[in-house]
C-alpha cells in the first residue's frame, strides 16, 4: 500500500485493510488480534473489529499532516 493510499484512507478501517498497509496476512491480523499482540489499537463493535486510522498511521510512523 502506498503513502498516499494509507492517507487517503478513512477515520477506521477493517482488519483486511489494516492488515494490508501493516504488510501483513489477514489470517495474522486476526490472530496477532486474538491474542492481545495486535500492533495498533483495535475497536470492538459486536463482532466487528475496526481499526482507527489515525493509530495506523502512528504504527507506521506517520506523523500528524498540518495543513498551513
């Protein structure tokens, strides 16, 4: 996934898209999720998980853009 994709991204994401800008299986997102170990913060809606893309982003060294 590419810089400008991952910042194009919206406020959440699924784990397959996390997974993908992590560079990772979603087989192993889900698992590194099950097990506590997953890399950014997660959200918990029922059965959904969501990941904020503003953790994302500070997982993969993505500092807050300014908009001067």
């Amino acid at each position: 996934m590419s810089l400008e994709e991952v910042l194009a991204l919206p406020v959440t994401v699924n784990v397959v898209t996390a997974a993908r800008a992590l560079g990772i299986g979603h087989n192993k997102a889900y698992d590194l999720i099950k097990a506590g170990q997953f890399p950014v913060r997660t959200l918990a809606m029922g059965s959904t998980v969501r990941i904020p893309t503003a953790a994302l982003w500070e997982a993969l060294g993505i500092g807050p853009l300014r908009h001067d």
